[in-house]
C-alpha cells in the first residue's frame, strides 16, 4: 500500500462537465475521472451532488492498485486534502453538495471550496498575483493582487456576461435583425443557423430552442472566413474588448498595474476571440485547458495556515 495520508484531491465541477484528478504529495497526477454537470444552478443541489460522486467514484476506480487498501471504488482511499472549484458556488446550499458528494471524507482536515474561476486562476498564478478572465456561456474574471481577492462580472445574461457567448449571439442577431428590415436578407453565415424570418426570433429564446450562446463558433467562423465578414469581425473585435474591459477592472480592483503579464484566460469563447483578445491585452495570454492543477496549487498555499473547512 502507498503512502494514502499524502494523497490529494482535486475537483473541477461545471455546468456542462465535472472533472477530479488524485495526485500524489508532489502534485504528480495517479488517476482522473469525469462524469456529468455539477453547477446546483442548472442541475441542482441532487443532480450536482451525484456528478461530483461519479466522478470521484470514476478516479478512485483508476488509482493504482498500490494506493489503495482494498477496492479502489470503496471509502478506504484517504485524503490529505481535497480542494473543490464548482460552477454556481453562490448557491446557498453548495456546500451541502459536497458534505453528500463527499460524506466518506468529511474527516479530511483540508477542504477547499472555491469558484471554478479561482480553480482555473491558481492553475496559473497558484498563490501569485494574477486574473483569471474566463468566457465561455457567460463571462466572469476572478483576481488576486495587493488590495486583495475580487470577482468582477459573472452577473448574468440579463445584467452582465459582456462579451460572453451569449452576448455574441445576442449581438448577431440583433445586427442580422437590422439587415433584415434594411433588406429582408440575413447574412449568409447566420441564415443556415436560424429561422429565415426574425419575428420567431424572440419566442424561440424565451422557449429555448433558439440558444443565443449556439450562434458564437458560427459568427466567430465566420469573421475568419475567406472572405471574411466584416459584420462578425466587427462584434468579435467589440467583444473581445469587453472582455478586456472587464479584465481591466478585475487588476484595478485587485490593485494590479499595468503593464504585468497578469492576465489568463478560460473558456471557448476567450480561446476563440484570442486573435482579437491578446493584442488589447499587449500579450499572447495563456490559456487555461486544464484546471485542476489549481486544485493542488491551492491546497499547497493553505498548508499549515490553518484554514477553515469549505463545507
């Protein structure tokens, strides 16, 4: 048997996914599982407690057989520490979800809960000054700098989400809309994509068989074409400059100046609008494929101080 007390976990739960890594005391990964999503918003708190419990069930299941006492699907693993970052971690009862997901390490003296951006932001900075600038269904930039730990965005499709993939498809179609009552033609790109006439436009979202967020890879494609559209290229060029906005926010709030490589990025839609991103940014961003590192990352910087368990 190996050495359980210096086993770590790490779970990465969001609204289309939920990821778990185990690693060892050096942050070197034994084993991996995934399972559905777990965002209590979307899922709720049943729903997202079961896909945290698949998933973890999933990477017991793949831990080397020298890590474990018995089965590696049963409770006898032992964890030094396991850190959480979830989608939808403003719900009042997630950490109920991880006390049900997690009920047979309730015991572990180390238990982090964090926004799956903070998750994401450790995974590059780990205990350092930076922002996370996540966008993806929805925008939302996490930071950490000498005025302290700061969210910025995140507020919703109604109020917030600049620059997000649901503002993207919001955007084309209020612009396919405008071409439309100019000329009663939508652009090329878009008309495969939706009903031909727009005044189905507005029922279909609000009873979701027209998705807003769907539209983003079709109008981002379609400003990189040949030709390009210049129409696309244009609401790209403007979200990309929300997102950077909103970046900017995050470091002042943070007090980070200008200047510093202190900006990553996640999601598809920060990845697709990189050509437009990085240059307002001043540097190619790193981006974030894989956050689970930041789960150890974290649990390495609240060694020994003492740290409350999240849930």
């Amino acid at each position: 048997m190996g050495t359980p007390n210096g086993l770590l976990l790490g779970v990465d739960g969001g609204g289309s996914g939920t990821r778990t890594a185990i690693t060892d005391a050096y942050g070197r990964v034994l084993a991996r599982g995934a399972a559905g999503a777990s965002n209590p918003h979307r899922v709720g708190v049943d729903g997202a407690a079961a896909a945290i419990e698949a998933a973890v069930a999933a990477a017991l299941k793949a831990l080397p057989a020298d890590w474990c006492a018995a089965a590696p699907d049963s409770a006898t693993v032992a964890f030094a520490g396991i850190a959480v970052g979830l989608a939808g971690r403003s719900h009042p009862q997630a950490p109920e979800v991880l006390r049900v997901a997690l009920a047979d390490w309730q015991a572990t003296p180390l238990r982090l809960l964090v926004d799956d951006g903070e998750l994401a932001r450790a995974a590059v900075f780990g205990a350092s000054d930076g922002v996370l600038l996540a966008a993806g269904t929805g925008s939302a930039a996490w930071g950490r700098g000498p005025a302290g730990e700061h969210r910025c965005g995140g507020l919703g499709p109604s109020v917030g989400d600049a620059g997000s993939g649901h503002a993207l498809g919001m955007a084309a179609l209020r612009a396919a809309a405008a071409c439309w009552d100019a000329g009663g033609v939508l652009p090329a790109w878009l008309s495969s994509q939706v009903p031909a006439s727009p005044r189905s436009w507005e029922r279909q979202l609000r009873d979701g068989t027209l998705r807003a967020h769907e539209l983003a890879p079709f109008l981002v494609a379609a400003a990189l074409g040949a030709p390009p559209c210049e129409m696309a290229r244009g609401l790209c060029a403007a979200a990309a400059a929300d997102l950077a906005a909103l970046a900017a926010a995050c470091q002042a709030r943070c007090g980070i100046h200008g200047g510093e490589r202190s900006v990553a990025t996640s999601g598809s839609v920060a990845l697709a609008l990189k050509p437009w991103l990085d240059p307002l940014l001043g540097y190619a961003a790193v981006h974030v494929a894989d956050a689970l590192p930041g789960a150890f990352a974290l649990l390495q910087a609240a060694r020994g101080r003492n740290v409350p368990p999240g849930w």
